[in-house]
C-alpha cells in the first residue's frame, strides 16, 4: 500500500500548481502570484519556504492572555478540528512540491504534531532529500522522537508546551461555544518531555554541525520563565542561550499586542532570542501563508 499522510485542506502551502503541474484557480492566500513564502519565526526567519502542514496533535493547548481572555492552537485545523482534513499519498506530495518549489531551497514540516505519522513522514523526507536537496525543519512540541526520521530534518524546531499551557474548565468557559466541545474532546498527553528534547539535541550535538535545534517557549512574559527552567531547561543539557526563543504568545495582531513587548523585555533580560512572527505582521491570522 503507498504510502500516505493527513494533511489539512491546504496542506502544501502556497502554492499555485497541482500534483499534475496544471495552474490552480485561485492565487494563493498570500495574494502573490506564485508559490512559497518566508518562514515567519525561529532561526532561518524571513528565508523562503515551501510548508507541508500535517494533520492532527497529540496535545491540546490553551494560553491565558494578560489582562484576560484566552488563546487557544492557533492551528486548529490540524491539532483538533480535523474533520476537512484530507489524505494526501507520498507521491502526490512529491509532485506538487516538484511543480512548486521553484529557486526554494527550504521545506518546513508542521502542524499540529508531525511526528505522530512518523512511519510515512519518514518516506516523505527521505525522498525530499534525494529528489530536491532541500534543507528541512520540522516543528514540533518535542514529545515523540524517531531516530530515523531524525535522520532526514536539518532543523529541529522544538516548541515544549508548559504547563501553563493546558486546558482547564475555567479557560473551556472563555472560549467560543463552537470550539469548546472540540478542544474538550482532543486527545493531550503531560507535556513537557525533557529526555525526548534531549534526544533531539543529542542527534544534533552528534552531527558534526550538520543539524541544529532551537527550543521555541511561547512567553506572555517574564511569568513564564520559572516554569520555562523548572519543567525544561533544569532537566537537558547541550543548549546555549541562543538556542532558546522567547515567542510572543498570538495568534493575531490584537494578543501580539499585548504579549510582544514584555516578552522582548525577558528575552533581553534572560539573553534568549526574541521570536518575532512576521508571518502575523505581514498576513495577519490568515491561514495558508
């Protein structure tokens, strides 16, 4: 059986051109005319990109906001509301990066979690590699590792969800009605994992420079940063501070608004690097950008 991945509606993004090479009707959600756009966070920000998005998450979370509200995954068509969600075969994949990828050099495996379809995703990178060369990041929650999959990612992008990250009644109570019964319902496991990151910085630590990670907290400020050691950094070792991203808690321009400058005030304090997500700054909550 061929292999296949979940992947969310617009699953390959942006692009402008199908499996078959045949031009899509409509442009993609960036509004530019051809495919691919910038990684938005992270170490290789601003660097074209080509995305795979992956459907489905192994956690569920839920941020509370300062000076109140919350913000739940700002992907929640691949971590909990999956029911639009398509099955995409390897080779399908394969062929829309070949019409797409144009003068790109760097794909980026999100989601949701990709690991948790680690069997065809390793499939997936491995011919990634031998057909286009490409340098790929895969981001995930850091919770499940695959030594052989491991072998195949340039760029470990680690995002550990804290505890003040998990769902509770009282935050369920803050949230849309439509969203409730979803994120109530969505499988979590305890998070973080420190000896799974560790293992991440051990393959990279082993590489002779090959590969590289980065811990990507996502911060409403200096509130976070006793649980940031305490559940993650206490426990691994093989870091340095410019390995640790401090991310403004938002999915959009109004929550970026109030996360942004006390978390850039931490990352300074604790010589982190401040996270900026200028995909949000260019294309606001959009997805597919």
């Amino acid at each position: 059986m061929a292999a296949s991945l979940l992947l969310v509606n617009n699953g390959i993004f942006p692009i402008t051109r199908d499996a078959e090479g045949k031009l899509l009707a409509d442009v993609p959600a960036t509004g530019l005319q051809y495919p691919g756009t910038i990684q938005g966070e992270g170490k290789l920000v601003g660097t074209a990109s080509l995305f795979i998005r992956l459907s489905g998450c192994n956690l569920r979370c839920m941020w509370n906001i300062p000076g109140g509200g919350v913000s739940a995954c700002d992907t929640p068509d691949s971590s909990f509301d999956v029911s639009k969600n398509q099955l995409w075969k390897v080779d399908e994949i394969i062929e829309t990066v070949r019409h797409n990828l144009g003068n790109m050099r760097h794909v980026v495996i999100t989601g949701g979690e990709p690991t948790i379809q680690h069997r065809s995703l390793k499939e997936l990178c491995r011919r990634l590699k031998e057909e286009f060369d490409v340098h790929i990041t895969i981001e995930t929650n850091g919770t499940l590792f695959d030594e052989e999959l491991a072998r195949h990612i340039d760029l470990f992008s680690i995002s550990p969800k804290l505890s003040d990250s998990l769902v509770t009644e009282e935050k369920l109570k803050q949230l849309p009605q439509q969203l409730t019964e979803k994120v109530a319902a969505a499988p979590s496991q305890k998070t973080p994992c420190p000896d799974v990151i560790q293992q991440y910085i051990d393959v990279c630590l082993n590489s002779n420079g090959e590969k590289d990670f980065q811990l990507k907290f996502v911060m409403s400020g200096s509130e976070n940063t006793e649980s940031i050691h305490e559940e993650v950094l206490n426990h691994i070792s093989g870091w340095k501070s410019s390995d640790i991203l401090a991310m403004p808690l938002g999915g959009n321009h109004l929550t970026l608004g109030k996360t942004s400058f006390r978390v850039l005030e931490t990352a300074i304090q604790h010589g982190w690097r401040y996270c900026p997500r200028i995909h949000i700054d260019l294309f606001g909550d959009k997805p597919g950008v």
